[in-house]
C-alpha cells in the first residue's frame, strides 16, 4: 500500500472528488467510488441508504455482484442486516467478519452472511452516517477475505475512508435522493431537467449546449424518461411529469 501514501493518496482522494462532482446519475457515482477503491486495492463497496418508509425501496449503489444485490433487496434484507443494524446503533466507523457473528440474533442472520460470503462478501469496513437530514445510510468497503494490505490500509487511513464516505454521502444525497417520484416511479433530477427543457420545445441537441452535456447523453436521459413512465413519446412523458406536479400542489 505504500504507492498510495502521502502525495498519491492525495491525488487519488482529489481526483475522486473531481469524478463525484460531476455525477449525476447512480453510474456515475458507482464509477466514481469504483474506480478510487480500485486505485486504493480497496475490492468492492456499496452504499446503501435506508428508505423514509417501509414502502420505498433502499437507494443502493454499489459494486457487489448484481446478482446478490437482486437477492438482497427481493429479500428486504436491509431490515435483518446485522451490519446495518450496527450502522443504525453508532455513528462511528466500524469493521466485522467472521467474530461479528457474535452479534447475530436470528438463523436468518446467519443465512444472510452465509449467502453474502458466497459472492465473496466476508469482510468490511463500514460508515454510518447520521446527517440529521434524512434516514441513516451506510458505506462499507468490503472484501473475501481478512487480507493484511486491507487491515493495515484501515488501519492506516480509516479517517479518510471516512472523509471519503462522507462526501459520497453528501453528494448522493444532493443529486440522487432529490429524484421526483409517482406512483412508485422514479426520475433522476437529470431526466426532470431533460424533461422541463423539452417542455418548452427544446431538442436534444439545444437541451445538451443549456446542461453542457453532449447530445447523445440529453438524448439519452429524455428516453430512459420515457421507458420509465410507460410512454411512447416524448411530449407524453412531458404531459404525464406535468400532470403529476399538478396533483402533487394540489
């Protein structure tokens, strides 16, 4: 771990502050936070911010296998994690692994861990954060295994594993949390500015020079809209966002 100390810590901490500053969508920031544990031989993480009610879904960005990810959330595994349990209880910083089982109050605990190991999910360093402006969230960095170069690596920098979570934490927050939602629909605030733009006769292009995004990428975001509201064309994803803000002040 020694090429990440000092100065090349410093470039990788900035130039993961530099990708987060321009992330709009879950991607992004999963690219942003995928490529700095990559630089630090940090393995996989995931962030995973609890919902305001039983009824939404968890925000989860990370770069776990998709797979168990699915499985996770299918099987509302948030509610029984004994990591995230942990998470809810302190604020601060945290490891677990094989003794963490000590904590476990239920068979289904164990089975959740049991399952988490086989995609090779055994060992974590994990952040709360209790912002006081929403519901608690969580990132963890994890790995198969208690490998020394991980140990030392928290050991030696878990305050900027922390710093780092922290603004992950503040940047999903601002860009991702403040999607607009309807019936169980959500969009990212880059598809609603797509969408306002078009609204006012705006083509991708126009739209792309207003954001300073390419065409293409404007384009894009106007037809991931579209699929998710059901529609066939742009103007009815438009009429459909209009008609929910109505009923939304109303």
């Amino acid at each position: 771990m020694g090429n990440t100390a000092g100065p090349g810590l410093h470039r990788i901490f900035q130039n993961f502050i530099d990708l987060l500053s321009t992330a709009d969508d879950p991607q992004d920031f999963s690219k942003a936070m995928a490529d700095t544990a990559t630089a630090l031989d940090l393995s996989c993480f995931a962030y995973l911010a609890l919902p305001r009610s039983e009824k939404e879904e968890p925000r989860l960005v990370s770069t776990y296998p998709s797979r168990w990810t699915a499985h996770y959330l299918r099987n509302r595994y948030q509610t029984i994690d004994p990591v995230i349990k942990e998470a809810l209880q302190t604020s601060e910083p945290f490891r677990w692994g094989i003794d963490f089982r000590a904590k476990f109050t239920s068979m289904a605990q164990q089975q959740l861990f049991d399952e988490a190991a086989q995609f090779g999910i055994r060992v974590g360093f994990t952040v709360p954060m209790h912002d006081g402006h929403g519901p608690v969230a969580a990132l963890t960095f994890a790995t198969d295994e208690a490998r020394p170069r991980f140990e030392h690596f928290v050991d030696t920098h878990g305050r900027v594993l922390q710093l780092m979570a922290m603004y992950f934490h503040a940047q999903a927050r601002r860009k991702l949390m403040n999607e607009f939602g309807v019936h169980g629909i959500r969009l990212s605030r880059r598809e609603i500015e797509c969408l306002k733009w078009a609204s006012r006769g705006k083509s991708a292009w126009e739209i792309g020079c207003i954001l300073g995004i390419s065409r293409n990428t404007a384009a894009s975001y106007l037809e991931n809209a579209k699929e998710k509201l059901g529609v066939r064309t742009i103007a009815q994803a438009v009429t459909y966002l209009a008609a929910a803000n109505k009923r939304k002040q109303n």
